[in-house]
C-alpha cells in the first residue's frame, strides 16, 4: 500500500481525485470506527443482519483484514490492556510496535474465533473475514473504472483512471491505516487521563478529530459499552453523530450511553463501572 502512494508522481494530481480520497477516506473510516470497532467488538448499538453486513463490508474496503479478526483482537486487547499480554500496547513493546509492527508479525494473523462467538456464527462475517481482499480489490476497481470514465466525459478535469486508483485507494488507504494505527499508539502516550482506569488510555483531541471520535480513548476505556466517546460537549464524536442520524432512519438502534455517573463541574468518576 505504501509502494502504491508512489504512483501519484506519474499519475499526477487533480482536485477530483484529492475530493475522492477525502470522501473516501471519511466514509471507510467510518466502517472502522461505527463498525469494526464500536459495533463488532463492543455491539455497543443493534441493527439488522443486513445492515450488519454493509457495516462489515465498508469495513472491509478499507483493508484493514476482515470483521471477525478486527473484532477479536481487539476484545483481546481490551482484555489486556497495557500488560504483557496485550498485542499492541505502546507501554511494553514500544511505539513502533504498537503503532504497525504488531499488524505484520505472524503470530497475530489468525483470527481469535473463540473470542467472537456471537459474530462466528453468520456465514456471510466468516466469508468477508475469509476473503478480506476482495472489497479493496473491489474498490480499486470501480475507481479505476469510474477515473477512466471521467477522463473521457470531461477531459479538462485532468483526471485518469489510475489518478482514482493512486489518491482514492493507495494514498487514502494509507492515511486511513495511521490514522486508524494510531488509536493504539498515541492514546496510549500522549493526552490526559479523566478517568483512573486499568490502562494508561488517553484522551487525545488531534487523533479525536482525525478519527472521529475514536481518540477519547480514555473515555473509552473507562466504559467500552458506550456508543458514545465524547462524553463532553465539546469532545467532537462524528461517528457518535453519524449513529444518531442512522438511528433516526432506524437503521440502528438501541445505542448505550455512557452512565450518568460524572460530576459535571469536576474532572473524576463518582462511582466505578468497570
């Protein structure tokens, strides 16, 4: 994938193709985030078995290996969090690991079934978890396709089909991945604790942002059943505002809410819910 950002010095640049990798890159992270993360390891809200699989298969096209496997490990290292037996915690093997180098080491490429019994039992999950390659096969596809497309249609815009395929795919695909990565690195380092919890979780407004919602870490770790991340006002969670919306279409529905334990004035926990 990284290789692959490469081909922006033949392809070139366009101000379609930038619009198609932002938009891209907001609605695959949002498969991370609503998806792999706050519904398939902490079915944090419910929804359909139909709107199960979209939800797996956006997350799916941003290559970040299938539904199950994201989920189980995951669930492990909320299970583990910060200790030696957590897979990707910043604290015992370093920012590096943590960051990416635990994604490619062997040992933690088999899906953790015995972790995610209540997802294994769809065959449709298992088939995406199976054959995770192609929904982003897929995708490069369609934006090779479409590039092409455009090109010939309005050929002022600049634009080519491989142009889709270097900014939409690579180049979004590999902003998606640290951006994604860095939940488990930085907001384990850097940023301010709310809540005493296990872990060293961290909440980190920059990586917030950039994830939509998914660097109030601290809060999360504190009560990993929330839908919700931003507990304050002002803690900016668009996956939590993209949920609302679909649950005002009845997409979704159900969403657990943080528990009303906080004194509103004073930074600390009332009462312990871990």
């Amino acid at each position: 994938m990284h290789v692959g950002c490469v081909l922006v010095i033949w392809t070139g640049f366009s101000w379609t193709a930038l619009s198609i990798c932002v938009a891209l890159y907001s609605v695959r992270m949002l498969g991370i985030t609503a998806g792999y993360h706050r519904y398939f390891s902490h079915r944090t809200y419910q929804t359909s078995r139909f709107f199960q699989f979209l939800l797996a298969l956006l997350g799916t096209s941003a290559a970040q290996q299938g539904p199950l496997w994201w989920a189980s490990h995951h669930r492990y290292h909320h299970k583990f969090s910060d200790t030696h037996h957590d897979v990707h915690s910043p604290l015992i093997q370093g920012l590096w690991w943590s960051h990416m180098g635990w994604i490619l080491a062997p040992e933690n490429q088999r899906t953790k079934y015995e972790l995610v019994p209540d997802l294994s039992r769809f065959p449709e999950l298992r088939f995406l978890d199976r054959f995770y390659l192609l929904p982003p096969s897929a995708l490069a596809l369609l934006l090779w396709i479409s590039g092409t497309i455009v090109s010939r249609l309005s050929p002022d815009l600049g634009t080519s089909g491989f142009q889709f395929v270097a900014w939409g795919f690579f180049v979004g695909t590999v902003v998606l991945y640290h951006m994604t990565f860095s939940v488990n690195s930085m907001t384990h380092i850097f940023g301010r604790r709310r809540f005493h919890t296990r872990d060293n979780s961290r909440n980190f407004w920059p990586v917030a942002i950039l994830t939509m919602g998914e660097g109030w870490h601290n809060n999360h770790h504190y009560c990993p059943s929330s839908e919700r991340h931003g507990f304050r006002w002002w803690e900016i969670d668009v996956s939590h505002y993209v949920l609302r919306v679909l649950s005002w279409m009845r997409l979704v529905w159900d969403l657990r809410t943080p528990p009303k334990l906080l004194d509103k004035s004073k930074d600390y926990v009332l009462a312990d819910i871990q």
